[in-house]
C-alpha cells in the first residue's frame, strides 16, 4: 500500500498554490482532515459555473477531476447539498474566477 497525503495537506497546498496566482479561493465546508472526499466549486461570478470531483480511472487506475455538474450557482449549490448528505466528512472549496482557473488540471493536484 501506498503513502498517501491527508486531505488537510492537499486542500492547504491547492489553496497556497491557487494564492500564486492570485485566485481568490475559500474553504466553504470542513471535512474529514484524514480521508474526506473534496468537491471544487468553480464560481466563474456570472451566475454560472462548475462542481469537480476526483474519480479514479478504472482502466488505468489514475486520479483525476471530472466535472460533478455544470450550470447556473444554484444547480451547482444543490448537486453540492446533495453530494454532503451521502458524505458529511467532504470538504468543499470555492475558487472564484472570471477566467475560469481553477488548476485542477496542473501536475501534482490529481
């Protein structure tokens, strides 16, 4: 079995990275500091935006973010509410850019 890093330590270090290039982000709920699940609120300050989630590849076995659901902030704020009442221990991040970053897609935050 692999060494895997705490939830904590991941959403400390996308927020720190995110911070560089000066994208506004914020820890809306606090989950589980071990093993929560984490969902990225994309928030594109429009009224629109994105929900992530991490998945796992079945064929290769990589993680990756694939998007939960997409459209307008209340669709998002919903499948968000619904996603907390199968697992109270997730953690939610809401990154706000008008650009849409959100780096998921960088090296190292899979």
């Amino acid at each position: 079995m692999s060494a895997r890093l705490t939830t904590r330590f991941w959403v400390d270090a996308y927020l720190a990275r995110l911070r560089l290039c000066d994208i506004p982000a914020f820890v809306v709920c606090h989950g589980d500091d071990t093993g929560g699940a984490v969902l990225v609120k994309l928030n594109t300050l429009d009224g629109a935006g994105q929900v992530f989630q991490r998945s796992f590849d079945l064929m290769s076995g990589d993680r990756r973010w694939v998007v939960l659901c997409d459209g307008a902030e209340a669709d998002l704020d919903g499948a968000i509410a619904r996603q907390r009442g199968f697992d109270p221990d997730i953690w939610v991040i809401e990154v706000e850019d008008r650009a849409a970053r959100h780096m998921l897609d960088e090296p190292g935050l899979a």
